[in-house]
C-alpha cells in the first residue's frame, strides 16, 4: 500500500492559522478600544449616581421623591462601602490596561473588586428593599421594564 502525500502547498497549511490570529488579535484589539471607551463614560459619574439617577427619572416624581428619600437616609450606612467599591472598580481597570500587563495583578484586583461588591451589597440591599417598598407597584414594574429594556438593547456585539 503506498501512502499517497498531500499535494498542499506550504503557504496553505500556514494561511489558515496565521489568519485565525490576526483575526484574533483584530477581534481583541477592537474589542479592547470598546471597553476603554465604555469604562472613561462611566469614570464621568460613579456608577452608584448614575444608577440612582436612572431611578430618579424612570420613576413618577412622587415615587422618585420617597425612592431618594429612604436611601438618603440610610446613606451613611452604605456610602463607605459605595466608595471602597469604586476604588475598587478603579484599580482593576488600572491594572487591566497597565503596561505591560500582569494578569497576576489584574487576579488580584479583580478578587479585592469582588470582595468590595459583596460587601456593597449587604450594606446596600437593606436600604434599597426598604426605598423600594415605598414606590408605587406601577414604579416598581416600570423599573423592571426599564431594566429589561436596558439589558434587551445591548445585545450580542
């Protein structure tokens, strides 16, 4: 039995990998410039406020008033955590587009992000049950409905 070689060229047995990384470091590269543009329009305004200020004008101006009112009262109990949270988003960020990267850096950053999110939310969540517990039910469904629709409209890239 005579084995029969392939008649491939060279260049076409190196063609197809060597487009797959360019396409790869084009997708990576694009990307990239995505996430930096989306991350400096939100370093504009912490994401606590911006997230707040959605609330305030998805809601009716009764329910935006007694929203804002309960989380301003509880404020002191969550702002320090709010704060550590951002400085942590912050960091990672930093560490994630730092030349030259270190992903052991960029672990580390991302697990003190995680830790600083979980401890944001248990001092959060108590005030926020008890903001949305004074919104009317038409107030809550249309925070729902916003989100959805915020969620829906960003879509697959």
């Amino acid at each position: 039995m005579t084995e029969q070689r392939s008649q491939t060229p060279n260049w076409r047995r190196i063609a197809l990998p060597a487009s797959l990384v360019l396409n790869l470091f084009f997708a990576a590269l694009i990307g990239g410039h995505v996430w930096r543009d989306k991350m400096s329009e939100s370093d504009a305004q912490p994401p606590l406020a911006a997230a707040l200020a959605k609330v305030q004008a998805t809601l009716s101006t009764p329910d935006a008033a007694a929203f804002t009112a309960v989380l301003h009262r509880d404020a002191p109990g969550f702002l320090t955590a709010a704060q550590q949270f951002d400085d942590a988003r912050a960091q990672l960020a930093h560490q994630i587009t730092a030349e030259p990267y270190n992903p052991e850096a960029v672990r580390q950053a991302l697990a003190v992000w995680q830790v600083s999110w979980n401890h944001f939310m248990n001092d959060f969540s108590g005030p926020l049950v008890d903001a949305l517990a004074q919104i009317s039910p038409q107030g809550r469904s249309s925070l729902i409905a916003a989100r959805r629709k915020a969620t829906f409209s960003l879509g697959p890239p």
